[in-house]
C-alpha cells in the first residue's frame, strides 16, 4: 500500500536522523509562524474591542503572508534535498536548507511558487462559481461576527457542493504539489515542465492518494486520543501541584508535536515524490504506483 508506505516513511525519517530532519523543522516553522506571531496584537485588538475586522488590514495581511510564502519556497526545496541527501547516504546539516539561496535557484523557486499561487485562485474560483457565489460573503459574515462576539451565521446555500469539491481540490493538489516541488527542487526542472509532471503525477496516482489521506485520517484521530490522555495527565498534575506546573509540561509537548508534523509532511512529500518519479531515467516521466 503505496500511500501508507509514504506516510510511514515520512515519519520515521525524522527518527532515523533527528538533527537535520528536526532542526530545518524547527527553522521553517519559526519564519512560517512570523505573519501569524505579526498579526497576533492585531487580532487581540480586535477581540478586546469588538471592533469589525478592517478589509483593507485583511488584504494586507494576506499580501504579506503571500510575499513572504514565496520567500519561502526555496527554504521548502532546500529542506526537501536534505531528505534527499540522507536517503542518498550523503552528509546533510540544518543549514542546507539554505542552499537554494546560495546557489542560485532562489528565483526559479519563487517564480515556481507564483505559478502554483495562480493555479490555486484559479482552482477555488472554479469551485466558488459552481457552488455558488454566497460563500465569499458569509465567509466575511463569520469574520465579522466573530469580531464582535456574535452567533456565526447559517451556511449558505451550495455550502455543501464547496465542500466535495475542496476536499477532491485537496487529495489532488496533495500529489500534485509533492510531485511538483520534488522536480522543480530535487530534479531542477523548469517551472512548466515540474507543473506538467506534478498534474500528470497526481492523475496516475489518486488511488494511491486516496490511501494516504484515509491513512492520515487515521493517524491523526490517534494523534489526537493520544494529546488527549496527556493533556488530561497534565491538567491532574496541575491540580495537585499547580497550574504553572501544567503549562511548563505541556508547551515542550506542543512544540516537540507541531515539529514531528511539519518534518513528518515533508517527508512524506519526498517519498511520494520519490516513488512516483525518483526511480525514472527518463526526467519528466511519471509512474503509476499501485495503492
């Protein structure tokens, strides 16, 4: 079962080679979390005064999480080719994940993460249109109405439709971005010709995708029995001995989880990418991988 082996993999990379796999975890995080941690007294703000949540502050925002997405690509492509390296028995440091950078390819990357920003609109603007064009303005509904403290409003009609196909968006755009990043980054194909191997990639393999999200489902509702018994444990430990006691134990858990995830994705990325076209003599060729 291909897309369980990806996942099972991605995992235990990280446990194989803790320092570079943990450590470029741990440094894309911290620059990913920078637009959250900058809007952060923005949002209290809002909170604190039930004042309605500003457009032109929100079209702001998200340029600046765009621009800096972007900016971020190449740190995705260097951190995948230290996977690469460690599957390939080479030497690899946290630091490699800058290489892009230094070598040169930074625009390439970018120029490569703009194309997918413009195939992703495109996307949801075809799922909008089909399911009906009242989803943008109860989006903006709750936003409001979670600003000033009030009742979310009722779904609107093709909410339902928006959802299937999202969720068919997201099992496609899973292999389509693995496969297309791990060329572009790994391979150094041209934007275009990484954007063709990556539609033409995730076609051949959705059975296979379709595993790997159901084994994702999966893991995660084990993940989140398992947060719950700790968090549990720790709130009884915070109730004999203190609250402080409960906070220090659980924010090193928290943060030990969100890096297990975030190394976990990527390197379930690079299996993917590997299985469906590391193997090939051929650069652009796809394989179809048996679920």
């Amino acid at each position: 079962m291909a897309g369980f082996g990806w996942l099972q993999r991605g995992v235990s990379a990280g446990y194989r080679h803790p320092k570079p796999i943990f450590g470029g975890a741990l440094i894309l995080l911290l620059i990913v979390m920078v637009p959250s941690l900058v809007m952060l007294p923005f949002q209290f703000h809002l909170r604190t005064t039930g004042t309605p949540p500003n457009p032109a502050l929100l079209i702001g925002f998200m340029t600046g999480s765009m621009l800096l997405g972007l900016l971020v690509v190449p740190l995705y492509a260097g951190y995948l080719q230290v996977f690469d390296a460690i599957e390939r028995g080479l030497p690899a440091r946290v630091i490699d994940i800058f290489n892009p950078y230094r070598q040169g390819d930074s625009l390439r990357l970018i120029g490569y993460g703009i194309a997918l920003v413009v195939i992703y609109f495109a996307l949801l603007t075809i799922i909008i249109l089909a399911a009906g064009r009242g989803i943008v303005g109860w989006y903006m509904q709750v936003l409001a109405a979670q600003a000033n403290h009030l009742a979310p409003p009722g779904l609107p009609q093709g909410f339902g439709i928006a959802m299937a196909l999202l969720t068919v968006m997201g099992l496609f755009m899973m292999g389509f971005y693995s496969v297309s990043l791990g060329q572009v980054a790994l391979r150094r194909r041209g934007v275009f010709n990484a954007i063709g191997d990556g539609f033409l990639g995730a076609l051949k393999n959705l059975l296979p995708l379709l595993v790997l999200a159901i084994s994702l489902v999966i893991a995660w509702i084990l993940a989140v029995i398992v947060i719950a018994i700790v968090v549990f444990v720790f709130a009884l430990l915070g109730m004999l001995v203190g609250e402080w006691l409960m906070w220090v134990a659980i924010i090193p858990v928290y943060v030990a989880l969100a890096l297990v995830v975030f190394a976990a994705m990527f390197g379930v990325m690079y299996y993917l990418w590997r299985d469906v076209c590391g193997g090939d003599t051929v650069p652009g060729t796809t394989q179809t991988i048996a679920a």
